[in-house]
C-alpha cells in the first residue's frame, strides 16, 4: 500500500513506477515482485515476458528511470470512472529506446491510501 498526497497522485505514482522499475533493471525480479500489494504474475512470467514470450531468446535489459530520464517518457495514466483508482500504463526502454514492453499497474483506492497491483508486463 501506498500513501498518497491528495492532488499528487500522477506524481506520487510515477516515483513508485520508477522506483519498481530500478529494481526490475538490476533483474531482481523477486525484490520488484515484493512492491506490489499483489500481481498477475510470478517472478517466471517477468522473466519470459522479457524473452518476448521466447523461451530460447534472453531476457531483455530495461533501463533504470532514474538513470536514464527521457523528455517524452511514454506514461499514461487514468482514472477508473468508478472512482475505485487509477490505472498506469508505463512504457519500457532499454538503451534509452523504446523496447515495445509495457507495465500495466492499478492503483486502488482503500481508506488509508491504495493498493498497488502489478497488472501486467506485455508487448505493444
């Protein structure tokens, strides 16, 4: 769970992004699984959907947001018209370059702040 200041949520949720994705560019897969309230996915389906769903390619690197700041990075956020949150979409690159992976994380609105649920991580 994360707390988060009223008007400040776009801000608040794009450091949490950044900061999972540090851990996911040092491939620590298992540390960046334990930021999230609850996921979609396991440590092994990070790992294959860095290979492109390719069993027999290695995984890709991603860059570390907080190293590499690109001007136009590709994040969207909304918000849930049923007032339940918001939901990121969160473009990868590796080399500074876009590499057509994207995360996908909710943000849910709880009483004390939001629960952070890792939705996905999927090609373009």
């Amino acid at each position: 769970m994360i707390y988060v200041d009223k008007g400040k949520e776009q801000e608040q949720f794009i450091a949490f992004a950044e900061h999972a994705l540090s851990i996911l560019a040092e491939e620590n897969y298992a540390s960046f699984l334990t930021l999230f309230d609850s996921s979609r996915l396991a440590e092994q389906d990070i790992i294959l959907a860095l290979k492109y769903l390719d069993e027999s390619r290695s995984a890709i690197k991603v860059d570390n947001p907080a190293q590499l700041k690109r001007e136009n990075q590709g994040v969207d956020i909304y918000r849930y018209n049923d007032g339940s949150g918001y939901g990121m979409d969160y473009d990868l690159t590796t080399d500074g370059a876009s590499n057509d992976l994207t995360i996908q994380i909710d943000f849910l609105k709880q009483e004390e702040g939001y629960l952070v649920v890792l939705e996905d991580l999927h090609t373009l």
